[in-house]
C-alpha cells in the first residue's frame, strides 16, 4: 500500500521538498502529507473532492476550498449539512441492507474520508457482515489516492471507475463482485450533477446491468422552485459555477421522482410507510424510529435520498 503511494506521489516530495512534515504522522500520514502540498502547490482552483470532505469536517482545508466554505456560510445555515445529511443517510440504508436484508456486495461512489465522529460506509457494512466485499469506485486522482490510504483493508477495494459512466463504474466493480448476483449500489448525489435526461439515462443503464434483487441507494439536491430554500439553493448553484466547481441541480421531490425509470421500484423509507419516491435524509430510517415531522436543518432538508431495487 505504501509503495503504491510511493509512485502515485513521486512528484511531491520534490515539490514539496522544503514543506516541514508534522511529526509522528507515520509513513501513510508523511505520503499523504506531501500529496496535500503537491496539490497545493499546482492547484488553485478549489476541488469538488477536497470541498466535499471539508464539509464532513476536514480541519485542515485548502486555501481555496475554505474560500469556498466560506461564501457557503454566508448563505446556508450550516452548510456541513450538505454533506453530513446524505452521509449519516447512506450509513443507515446500507446498515439496513447488510443487517436486514442479507445483501454481501456494495459498490460505493463516496470516498470521502469522514471524520471520527463518523463511522466509514465500509465499516457500517462489515460491523454486521464479516463476509461481505466492499468496493469504493471513484475518478478524482485525489481521492483515490486518500481512498487507498485510508479506507482499503481486507474485503474493501478502491477502484478508478467514473459514476457517471454505469459501464465503467461496474466493469471496474467486476474486479471484485459477481455481478451476476444482486448488489448494492451507492451513487451519492451523481444526479444533481447532470441534467434530467443524462439522469434517467444513467440510471436506466444501471437497472439494466445490474441482477434481479439488487439496490441503487439515490441520493440529490432538492429545493421547491420558491421561497427561502430555492434561494438558498440558487446560492449554491452560483458559488459552485464562480469556482469551476461543475454544475449542480436543486429539484423538488416531485422532479427528483419523475427521474426514476420505471423499473426502479423504491423501498418503504420508514416503518409504517408505503414504498414511495425521495423522502429527506433526516427521514429515511427504514427500522425506525418512524420520522414524519421536527425539526431539520435547511441545509440537510436540502438533500433528499431514495433507495430502489431492481425487480
């Protein structure tokens, strides 16, 4: 593992030659250490990456990523809700799907590395699975490099594999899964990165891949077309567009459900509840307690997830 870092961070060390690494950060910690200063040192432009793991509580930004945080906090109360909403989410649903429904194979578009206080997807998994196999897929350099350091262990795997592109996200899967048996699909907040027919498209691709029985965990940005939380939502959009962060979509729930294709058949969010569409993070717990009403932040009832299985 600490050779693979080795050669993915050759040119950092010379570029950060002079760059005073902290003591008592062990091997992994002094290659990671340089990888930051490399990174820094040849881009100026904040990362969707480093911007999505400074909002799970990275205390040691980047420069231009806290500029981004910033401008965040300047129009969303608590904007760490973007990320921690849908990231405490995903931890529930595939707890869910391990503990309760059997399932042994996860795909999983996140590397973000969380804080302590949040226990990695992986470990949600394998805490209630010993058995299970586990494959983080992802294509920002970055990540993959942090992933490898800090989340591969026996039965996890990192993967160099685009989200967007359902063929390359499970061909790069197949390395380690059987797909011809059902799995579990995590694939972030994809959706609210593309517009309304790549969404449907994508997921359409998906649900043809994958067996009978597995599950696509869904989650997007939603915001009503007015009122304070669309212009929050506009807010976002635009600081995202200033800093080259690529585009991001606010749809309501309604608009979220219509992306859906029609052999996507969605999981009762609660107990009690019938199967339906997108619910807010804060409201899917599938074992309860039943959630139907109190208090949410802005920002993590912006964030809306579904999770579907493929008949």
């Amino acid at each position: 593992m600490i050779d693979t870092l080795l050669r993915d961070t050759a040119t950092a060390e010379a570029s950060a030659a002079t760059a005073p690494v902290p003591p008592d950060v062990g091997e992994t910690g002094r290659v990671l250490y340089l990888q930051r200063e490399h990174d820094h040192r040849h881009s100026l432009l904040p990362s969707p990456f480093r911007v999505a793991q400074a909002l799970l509580g990275d205390p040691h930004p980047y420069e231009s990523e806290q500029h981004v945080l910033n401008q965040l906090w300047d129009v969303v109360p608590v904007p760490g809700e973007l990320a921690l909403a849908p990231y405490r989410c995903h931890g529930r649903v595939v707890r869910y799907l391990a503990a309760q429904a059997g399932h042994r194979r996860f795909v999983l578009a996140d590397l973000t590395v969380p804080p302590p206080s949040l226990t990695p997807l992986h470990a949600e998994v394998h805490r209630y699975t010993g058995d299970a196999t586990t494959v983080y897929v992802g294509s920002d350099p970055m990540a993959l490099t942090h992933a490898r350091a800090l989340l591969a262990e026996p039965c996890v795997a990192v993967e160099d594999g685009n989200v967007l592109d359902p063929d390359t996200a499970m061909t790069a899967a197949a390395e380690h899964l059987d797909l011809s048996l059902p799995v579990v699909v995590q694939l972030g907040t994809a959706i609210s990165h593309c517009n309304d027919r790549t969404a449907t498209a994508m997921l359409t691709r998906y649900a043809h891949l994958l067996a009978p029985g597995s599950v696509v965990i869904v989650s997007a940005y939603t915001a009503p077309a007015a009122g304070p939380r669309a212009r929050i939502a506009r807010a976002v959009a635009d600081i995202h567009h200033r800093h080259g962060l690529g585009p991001i979509r606010f749809r309501p729930i309604a608009a979220l459900d219509n992306l859906l294709p029609g052999n996507m058949i969605p999981l009762p969010s609660g107990p009690g509840r019938a199967p339906g569409g997108f619910v807010s993070c804060d409201r899917w717990w599938p074992t309860g307690p039943r959630i139907d009403s109190g208090p949410v932040s802005p920002a993590a009832g912006m964030v809306a997830t579904v999770a579907v299985t493929i008949p």
